[in-house]
C-alpha cells in the first residue's frame, strides 16, 4: 500500500517531517468521507493550532477505530498554510479537485479569502472561534459554518456575566477592552457599545500594535480608568503580554477576562499562581473528565496512535479540537442518516450538519443544535475561572445578548449579500 504524506485517516501514528502529521491510507474498497484541514502551524497560530489538530484528528482516529460512521471511514487531509493566503488557496483548490466536502483553515483572514469560493463550490467550510461572526446567518453564508459561540455571542456572554457578578446591574461601572488592533481584535467592539448604551456603563476601548510585544503603554492608561472589568482581546504573544501588564498594574485577576483565547500554556508563562482568578469564555468542557477524552485515552493514546504528546490531551485548544471533530462527525452520522448511499457531496454534508440538534458530545459541549438559518449552533457557552492548576466552571452552560448579537448577524449579512464584502 503506497502512502501519501497529504492524506491520512487519523489514527496512525507516524511522524510526517516537522508537522509530525500522522499518515495512513484508508482502504480502496472503503466508503470514504474527505476533510481538509490546511492550517496555520508555523507562522501565526502555532500557539493553537498543533493541540486543535491534535485533538481534532485524535478524535477522529477513535471513531474511525471503532469502525467508522454506518459504514463511512473519515479522511483527513491535514497541511500548512502558514496564514499565508495564497498558499491557502492552493491547498483549498488541491482538496477540492480530491473531492474534500469540508475544509476547516482555523484562520479569520484565511476564512475570510476563502468564503466567495466555498459558497460557489458548495464545500462546506468550518470556522470555529474564527473568520465572520455574521456567518452566523446560514440563509447568506449556506456553506460557512461557525458551530461555537462567535465572538459577539463571546462578548455578550462577558457582559452578562459581569453583571450577574454586580447584583444585576451595570449602572454607572466601566468596562475596558484591550484588543490587538486588527479586524479580529476589533470584532466585539459594536457588541460591547450597543450593550453599554442598554446597560448604562461607560466602555472604553484601547487598541495595539500587533502582534503585541509591546503593551507596557496600554496598561497603565488602564488602571487609571479604574475599570470594574476588564476584558483583553488578543492571540497568542499579545495574550501573555497583556496579561502579564495586568497583573504588573494591579488589576484585580478576579475580573479580568479573556475570549476563548487564553489556555494552560498562557498561565505558564504569565506564572500559574500569579493568574489565579482570570477569566475566559470556554466553549466546550477542558481537562481529562469527559467521557469522550476518556475514550481517546484508553482506545487511542493508549493504543499508541496519539496525534501529539501525551501531556497535550485535555488542554483548552485540544479539547477545543475534539469539540469541532465531534460536530463534524455528527453531521456526517446525520448525513449518512438522511441518504445512507450518499452520494458524499458537500450538500449531502451540508443537510446533515444543518440538522444536528442538542448534541454535547456525551458532555464535552453545550447542547448544540444546527439550523439551515443558525449556523452558530445556539450561542451558549459558559465562564471559567483559573484556580491555578486548571480552568474550572464559574457558570452552568448559557447564553446571552443573543439579541443585540442577531441583530449585528443581520446588519452585517445583508451588508455581504448585497455587497459581497
């Protein structure tokens, strides 16, 4: 049997060069299911991408060793695009002329490059924590689904839970929002100013450079703001260094708070005791007690096919890859459900991950359901404080704001339909 270092059926593990991608070949005579995972694993979102490829493609080697999905086997096909959009491109054309029905780039601006194309080609493309958060809006963007909490529903989880913590009101208190002065770092802002209109608090934004090496003349500024919360907004370097300046300037930990952006590595570097009390919003349960990492555990990483080290299943980005595989996967049970024959399309995909309804993953996630008109999946996430050892609940599953949320989906939808920017 010959090999190829582009494709894989996730579950073997063997060392593929420097990815250390693993690589094996599915059967001829198997029914076969193609992913393509190009995606950024030297240049921007190293700080991610190797734990999410991780668990995503460990998650699929527990499935596909347990047989498959009703006679399916999942492909992967897993390379670099190192952020860089024209290389993206080509990986995106390669896994399309193979017959790939889903793509998932885990990159906003390559997502964004890419959304004309897979709306065309009707390949189902994922952007999980990523790309528009108007993509949302499934009768627009047929083809781009989001499946997590985007991050308008991220700041609206933040607002509400800010004012849970004040008795219910946030009358009169002041929110600072430090962000990376990019398109990503500036998603949330119409999501905390509409809510700071409803809400009665003063919001205060301040932008940097990045890729935020240099922070030391945002913080200061803020801690003469004297904010009752603070929310930072970043990626990777830019996150160590805000909250390392957060906790130089004093600010309380206990509110301070990040987007899903912020994991296990982020408090080793900042220092796991000095952190202890900040915030993020998780979309999906961490660490090793759901029963699906488990699974992988015993039927993968024990059996020797782990994807990665040992010591990366659990984390935050891991999980968030199991999570994202597992929405994948059940769109195509659902689908095999709808037309077991297929013929495997990406509307035969499409119709089986628009039709997943309260899907947690045996408990990793929220329950989730997928609508042709609501691609985030229902909006619900949860708050999780650092206790110094790991990311614990501060709140049950829920969401919030979705109002003021739909109605920036909506706003920025129609923008792109009439537009298509």
């Amino acid at each position: 049997m010959k090999l190829t270092r582009r494709k894989l059926v996730a579950g073997t593990a063997l060392a593929a060069l420097a990815t250390q991608f693993p690589v094996r070949m599915a059967l001829a005579q198997d029914k076969q299911v193609l992913f393509s995972f190009p995606q950024d694993f030297t240049k921007i979102y190293t700080f991610v991408t190797s734990e999410y490829s991780q668990g995503q493609r460990d998650y699929i080697s527990l499935v596909n060793g347990r047989g498959g999905i009703n006679g399916y086997k999942i492909v992967a096909e897993v390379s670099d695009h190192a952020n860089d959009q024209p290389r993206a491109i080509e990986a995106y054309e390669r896994a399309k002329s193979q017959g790939a029905v889903l793509i998932d780039p885990l990159s906003t601006p390559v997502a964004r490059a890419l959304v004309p194309r897979v709306l065309e080609d009707k390949i189902n493309m994922i952007t999980a924590f990523s790309g528009r958060s108007d993509a949302a809006d499934g009768t627009v963007f047929p083809y781009v689904l989001p499946m997590s909490p985007n991050y308008w529903t991220q700041a609206g989880l933040l607002v509400d839970y800010f004012k849970q913590q004040d008795g219910g009101s946030l009358q009169g208190k002041t929110i600072c929002f430090v962000h990376i002065d990019t398109p990503f770092g500036k998603e949330p802002l119409p999501i905390f100013e509409n809510l700071a209109a409803r809400e009665g608090f003063t919001f205060k934004a301040f932008p940097y450079t990045p890729p935020g090496n240099d922070q030391s003349a945002i913080w200061p500024q803020v801690r003469r703001a004297r904010p009752d919360w603070t929310v930072f907004w970043g990626a990777a370097v830019g996150q160590t260094v805000a909250l390392t300046e957060a906790v130089r300037n004093g600010l309380d930990m206990s509110r301070v708070s990040s987007s899903v952006w912020l994991s296990e590595s982020d408090m080793d570097v900042v220092g796991r005791d000095q952190t202890v009390g900040v915030m993020k919003v998780e979309p999906c349960a961490s660490g090793r007690d759901p029963k699906v990492i488990q699974d992988i555990l015993a039927e993968v990483v024990g059996k020797g096919q782990g994807a990665g080290p040992e010591d990366k299943v659990g984390t935050s980005y891991y999980n968030y890859g199991v999570m994202m595989a597992a929405l994948m996967l059940e769109g195509v049970r659902r689908a095999t459900e709808i037309a077991p024959d297929g013929p495997v399309t990406g509307d035969w995909l499409n119709a089986g991950l628009t039709s997943i309804t309260d899907f947690t993953a045996e408990g990793l996630i929220p329950p989730t359901t997928v609508t042709p008109e609501d691609h985030q999946g229902g909006g619900m996430g949860r708050i999780a404080r650092w206790n110094g050892e790991k990311f614990e609940p501060a709140t049950d599953w829920y969401q919030a704001n979705q109002d003021v949320v739909w109605e920036q989906i909506h706003k920025y939808s129609a923008e792109f339909k009439a537009t298509g920017k």
